[in-house]
C-alpha cells in the first residue's frame, strides 16, 4: 500500500519542478496515498500472455517525407507569446545561480 | 424551444439571403449577455465575428455552415480572443494560428463567437478546476454543468449557439452533456485532428461536438472529421460521409452492459436507463445483456494513464515559453519551480505528481506498464462484445449533477464521475450520450457506443434513438 511520506512528496515536486507551499505539501501526503491506494487494485488483475498497449487504433510509424513546409508563420509571430526575447531567440536567466 | 433551426437549414437560408450571417451572429452575442451570469464564456470573439459574418452575407465565404454561430471550448487555438484553457498559466496567450477543427468549421463558413470556460487544461469533471470560474448549470444555478467540456454544455442548453465544440479525454464531452442535458458525441480515436488544442492526455484526447440533436453532431462531424498532417494520429474518414444518416433500429443488436448497471447507481437513473432500452426494444432492437468483467478496472487504468501523459504534456509550462513567468525568479531552475508552483492551479499539480510517481524509475512496471497492458484486456473484452452485439448501451454518469462545492475536497469523488466514460477512451471507440429524461429536474443522458471506426453507424443508431426518447 502506498502511503507517502512527506519526504516522497518533496522529491516528487523536485523531479517536476514543482515548488508547493507547506499546505499543498500536507494535502498531496494523503490525497495522493489515496488516489494510488485506489488505483493499486491493478496489481491483482491477471494480464499473464498480454501485451501493453500504447496506440489503439494499431497506426505505426506515420512517416512524411523531410521537406521544409511553409505555413507562413513569422519567427515574431510566434514569439509574441514568450515572456522574454532578445534578438528573436528566447531569453532565460543564467543556469547557475 | 431552441431559437436555432436546425444546422443545415440556417445554412442553406443563409446561403439564398434569406437569413443574415450578421443577423445571427448579433442574435448570438446577445444571448450570451443575457445569460452571463450562468458563467458559460470566458471572452467572446465578436469583433472577428462580425467581419466573416460580413463576409459570408456578402458571399466571400461560402459552405455546409454558412453563417452559423457555434462556440469552442478555451483549449481550441482560435483567433479573435485569447485561448487561454481556463489556466492562469496561459492568460494572455494569443494563438499564432488556429487549430484544424477551427480551420475546417471556418472553411465551411461558420463562425466562431465565443470561447467557452473549462476545468483548467480539461482537468475535471465539473468545471470547479477552472482557474478563473465555476459554471451552473442551465437547469439549477446551485449545481455543476458537468466537466471539463461544462462551459460547451451550458452555452448549447442556454441556446447561445447552435452547437460548441469540445474536448473529451475521459467523458468530457459526455458527462456534460448528461448533466447539462443535450447531445455530445466522443468520435473514435483519431477521427478529428487535435492540432492547435492544448494537449491533455494524448493517447485518448478526441474532440466532438455538442449540439442540440443528433443531425446537428452528424453535420459538425463530418465537417471536422479526416486525415491531418498536422496529427500524425488522424484516420480517413467514412468515404460515405457523417452527414445523411439513415437506417433503422430493427435487427440491431443491443448489450446492455452489466457492470454500470450495478447498485452503484441511483435507482432513478437505472429507471431513466431501463424506460430508454425498453423503447429500442420495441422499435425491433434486440436487446441482450453483456458483461465487460474488466470494466470496473477502467477508471484505476485511466488514472494512472491520464495523469502520466498530463505531467508529460504539461512540461512545456516551463516560465520560459508561455506567458505567465514568475517575476522574482533568481536563476533558471527558480524560474521553473516559481512558475510552474505559482502558474498551475491545485489539480493541475495533483496530476502531475500522480504522473511524476507512476511514470518514476522503481514504480513505472507497477503502475504505467500494468495500466497499460490492462488496458489491452479492456480491449479484448471490448471486442468480444462487438462480435456479440453492434453496439453497447448504458449510463454516462452514476448521478445527475452535483453541488457546487461538494466534491471540492475530495479529488478521488470527483474522478468517479469519470466511471462510466473512460473505458471507451482507453479502448478508442466512439460513444455519444444522448438526452434520455429527467430526475429530480435535472437530465440523464443515455451512452451508446460502438466499435472503432463505427462512428456513421453509431450516429444512425442514435438519430432512430433520439426519436424515441424525446
């Protein structure tokens, strides 16, 4: 049974990048333990001889040719969207603090 | 009675001048203000509106849609207002192109007015995870349309357009429409291009309509359905078309399914279910019970699927790329945990830590391989059903509508609300809840779904079935 410590909680909201104030923390603690303890009845259904699936519809492999298609877009165009540009590329701050 | 005609004919008299685009699109705007205070709409797209409402009144724009008003969901990318998926995260983003559902309806002639609200990024079952407001329901203000497609329902119930369109990852054009009381049909997988709408959970994402009668979903399908480059997932669609529907109920195999008609259930809504059944019957429908014995297992294998795509494709709301940023950020790494902890609302992060946990070195075989291999014995016992019966009958949600606020602190209640829809997500099929009657004043819908790929059949199916239960 899955039942997650605070510790297990703050690792996961590192490996997502997540910052979570003291009550989110709490919260997620025993509303995640309970969600995972209601998906866990999984571990007792009988799958031997079956294979996972990944795409219903059975396409594979969907491939085009590798050519250049202009849909007519501008770099600026679609840039106006990210908080911060400078010469037309995406500025984030510096990687070491 | 609805103040739209039917699609087709308000395309066809705006198509000979007898009725305006503009006149329309007006009749339209005004009654989303009228009836704002239902909380459907998030912006509307009028000024655009009115220009290609111009347009098509002077015969630029032409088509199976001419002038006919409808209303996307906010996770649509649309020109004319912001697409912002109720999310805090995306307020103020503008769609530098339009998603291929948009594109297709436009080329049809059809106009967009309004952007509807949604639980944030499609996160729900009742429209409570919305980042900026909840929407009630058109029958009892107190209560919720339904999730995430709730905004959709509403405004097609309110009569604000003639159809909406949405999303339906786990029943979320379905439920909604049981709860709010009109049509919503969840194509098979692939049918329509996901292109330009915010991804959810992408191996069961559709889009559909939502409309008034069968007729109308059949029309707006068969505009949005086909092969996209843009979607490496689209399928061709029917060569025969979604549009003219015939076909009759006699020697129609019917399965009631077994599992969700259980105790479960609240007796009314079985009562509602039973009466529906029985009248297919007696328009020459054989009517057989069916078990799917896996069909309770659905709802565990989506909620170890969905949340792991969701943290998937919510990696992209970095603070870097999209608008919202967190200001006070001393590096890099601040940034992302300041934006993506102060940018996502509460479920959006639950399920990117569920996703974050079940997709996890030490916990993957467990929970995201064991999901997903139970999902091929769904599949299986899916397809030894449709050897049986040509389609598959029951509810599309234990209840009618819920209170607002009464599933708010409990997440796993509110995922039960997904019970009866997720397992044709999972398996890919298509499905459509159809408006079967009321309990304690509030709509029941009737889920009828079929084998991939069947979606002209279903469609039939459910136009001889609408006739019956109005």
């Amino acid at each position: 049974m899955a039942k997650l410590t605070r510790e297990d909680v703050l690792k996961l909201a590192r490996l997502a990048r997540l910052e979570l104030s003291d009550e989110e923390i709490t919260g997620f603690q025993s509303e995640l333990s309970e969600i995972l303890q209601y998906v866990e009845q999984l571990q007792d259904v009988d799958v031997s001889g079956l294979k996972p699936t990944n795409q219903v519809t059975g396409l594979t492999n969907v491939m085009r040719e590798d050519e250049v298609r202009d849909y007519g877009y501008k770099t600026e165009e679609l840039l106006k969207n990210v908080p911060k540009v400078k010469d037309n590329q995406i500025e984030v701050k510096r990687m070491l603090g | 009675m609805s103040q739209w005609l039917p699609i087709a004919d308000i395309a066809a008299k705006v198509s000979t001048g007898e009725l305006k685009a503009t006149d329309l699109v007006e009749q339209a705007l005004k009654t989303i203000d009228e009836k704002k205070e239902f909380d459907a709409i998030i912006a509307t797209t009028e000024e655009r509106a009115r220009e290609r409402a111009q347009k098509v009144d002077a015969g630029e724009i032409k088509g199976h849609l001419a002038g006919v008003p409808f209303i996307a969901k906010d996770n649509f990318l649309t020109f004319g207002a912001e697409t912002t998926a109720a999310s805090n995260m995306l307020r103020g983003f503008v769609a530098p192109y339009q998603a291929t559902a948009i594109e297709k309806l436009e080329a049809e002639g059809a106009i967009c007015v309004a952007k509807a609200n949604l639980d944030a990024y499609a996160h729900g079952a009742s429209t409570e995870n919305s980042d900026f407001f909840t929407t009630k329901n058109p029958h009892d203000k107190t209560r919720v349309p339904g999730g995430s497609s709730g905004g959709s329902a509403a405004a097609v119930v309110l009569d604000m357009a003639p159809f909406a369109i949405g999303t339906d990852t786990g029943g979320s054009i379905r439920q909604p429409a049981s709860f709010s009381g009109c049509v919503g049909y969840k194509p098979t997988y692939g049918l329509v291009s996901r292109s330009g709408v915010v991804a959810m959970a992408s191996s069961t994402d559709v889009i559909g309509p939502l409309t008034r009668t069968v007729e109308d979903t059949a029309l707006i399908l068969d505009v949005m359905a086909g092969r996209d480059d843009l979607d490496s997932t689209t399928i061709e669609a029917d060569k025969a078309g979604y549009a003219k529907l015939d076909g009759s109920l006699k020697g129609k195999k019917v399965g009631i399914i077994r599992e969700h008609m259980g105790e479960s259930l609240d007796p009314k809504i079985i009562a509602v279910i039973e009466s529906s059944v029985k009248k297919l019957e007696a328009a020459g429908a054989e009517v057989t019970e069916i078990s799917l014995p896996s069909l309770p297992m659905a709802l565990a294998v989506y909620y170890i699927l969905c949340p792991a795509e969701v943290s998937s494709n919510l990696g992209r709301y970095d603070g870097q790329r999209f608008p919202y940023s967190y200001a006070e950020a001393k590096d890099l790494d601040d940034s992302y945990f300041g934006s993506r902890g102060r940018g996502f609302g509460k479920e959006a992060k639950r399920r990117i830590m569920i996703g974050t946990y079940v997709l996890s070195s030490g916990y993957y075989d467990a929970y995201y391989k064991k999901a997903q291999t139970v999902r091929t014995k769904l599949i299986n016992e899916f397809s030894e059903a449709f050897k049986q019966v040509d389609f598959l009958v029951g509810p599309v949600a234990p209840t009618t509508a819920f209170k607002i606020g009464q599933n708010a602190n409990n997440p796993l209640q509110m995922y039960l609300a997904d019970i009866m829809t997720v397992a044709v997500n999972l398996v890919g099929n298509p499905a459509i809840s159809l408006p079967a009657g009321m309990v304690d004043g509030l709509p029941v819908g009737l889920q009828l779904m079929a084998p991939q790929k069947a979606d002209r059949e279903l469609l039939e199916l459910a136009k001889s079935t609408e006739e019956l239960l109005v």
